[in-house]
C-alpha cells in the first residue's frame, strides 16, 4: 500500500509521519507552500505551492500510480498522531484484504462526525462515510474522483462523502477502524462558509444519485450504525 503524507506548515508532525512509516512501505511526502526551514526541506518528495486540500489529493493519487500502485493509497495529513504507524499500516492492509471493503480509516480520539470517533469495539464497524484527514481507499475509487477541479472546490469539503457514495455505488462498504485510534485537531484553517460553498458548487457538477448521498448523510441518523442500514439498502449503482 502506498502511503502520502501531505503538509502544510506542520513540519515537524511530517517529519514524524514519514520516520514512522518509511520502514514499513512506499512512502512520498508532499508539500503545499509551507514555511520550510533548510532541515526540512529534503523531507519532501514533492514541493508544491499551496494547492490546498484537493490539489494535494490530486498529486497524492497521480504519484501512486506513477510508482505502480495498483491496490489502495494511504492519505495522511501532517497534524495526525498515530501510537504506532507499522501497526496502523498492517490494519489497513489487512482489510483491504476483503474485496468489499471499499474505504477504511483509523478511529479518532476526536471528530465533527460522530461515525469517526473511538467506540471501543476492538473491530471494523460500518460508517456511511470516513474523514478525509486519514484514511485509505482503493485507487480504482480515489481515481474515478479524481483530479478534482481545484477551481470549483480546493478546500474539499464534500470528497470523503463523494468517496462513500462511490464505494457503496460498486458495491463495496466504508469502514472505521476501532483497534487504531488517531489524533487530529478539530480546528482548521479556513472559512467554514467558503468551504460549504465550495462544496455545493462542486456537488452541483455531480451525478443526481451523488447528491441525494450528500443530503442523506447530512442527517445525524446517517452517522449511526441504523442510519448506515438503511442508505446503504438504497439502489445507488
């Protein structure tokens, strides 16, 4: 499985990324115009002027199949603390080993959507849709999405609900993780209006059955085991 490592101005926490998971698998860093100090700038695989959430997607899609991965990618943005990245590697690889799963991620000391947060059921449980701030999915999906326009939507608010309806449309299941716990911050660097619009306009340019998606899984009920049940009976292929 390959792994990105995006950034932007955490450079210690990519620092620590990489060193983490270097030793277990194809690793690229990739960098979205970052403050970087000289020690820190050989780190990076790839440098970039700020392109944002989604441009860094984009080029964390186009370097795995550059290097000839043909199963799944492992996004992972700087501000993530994993306890043990070999360990949170081996799970994720371990589930792709089902064909029906289509998405995973890690779960999350803490998160804005309740299916991410750490249940304790020492399994992989259903969700409806995954974060997109650490996560893996099967390229054929991440490549069916991408490249995104960065001009309608460069924040990316609406791609982990997008990648959700795109497994589900093939057949497949999203997944979290509760044997793996990670830490993100829930702040963030943007407007959350210019996000949420950015995200609508882009939902807009997409299949009708992608937005009903969006709208169901807006609904708290969505983010519940229940919730899952039901959309995910509904006929999205």
């Amino acid at each position: 499985m390959f792994v990105a490592i995006v950034n932007h101005d955490c450079n210690e926490g990519a620092a620590a990324l990489v060193q983490g998971f270097r030793p277990h698998g194809p690793v690229a860093a990739i960098d979205s115009g970052s403050r970087l100090e000289p020690r820190h700038e050989a780190l990076f695989d790839v440098r970039l002027p700020n392109v944002y959430y989604v441009g860094l997607l984009n080029e964390a899609v186009r370097l795995a199949r550059l290097r000839g991965e043909r199963r799944a990618l492992y996004f992972v943005c700087s501000d993530v603390r994993f306890r043990d990245c070999g360990a949170a590697l081996r799970r994720a690889e371990e589930a792709f080993r089902d064909p029906r799963i289509g998405v995973y991620a890690p779960s999350a000391t803490a998160s804005s959507h309740a299916q991410m947060r750490w249940r304790g059921s020492g399994r992989l449980r259903p969700a409806i849709f995954v974060e997109g701030f650490c996560f893996a999915a099967r390229l054929a999906l991440l490549e069916e999405m991408t490249p995104v326009d960065t001009s309608v939507n460069r924040i990316g608010w609406g791609l982990d609900v997008y990648l959700g309806f795109l497994a589900l449309r093939r057949g497949m299941r999203s997944v979290v993780d509760d044997r793996i716990t990670v830490e993100h911050p829930r702040t963030s660097g943007y407007a959350r209006q210019e996000a949420r619009s950015q995200r609508d306009r882009w939902f807009e340019r997409q299949d009708p059955r992608a937005r009903r998606f969006q709208r169901l899984t807006g609904n708290t009920l969505a983010k519940t085991r229940v919730g899952y049940e039901l959309v995910s009976r509904l006929p999205w292929s």
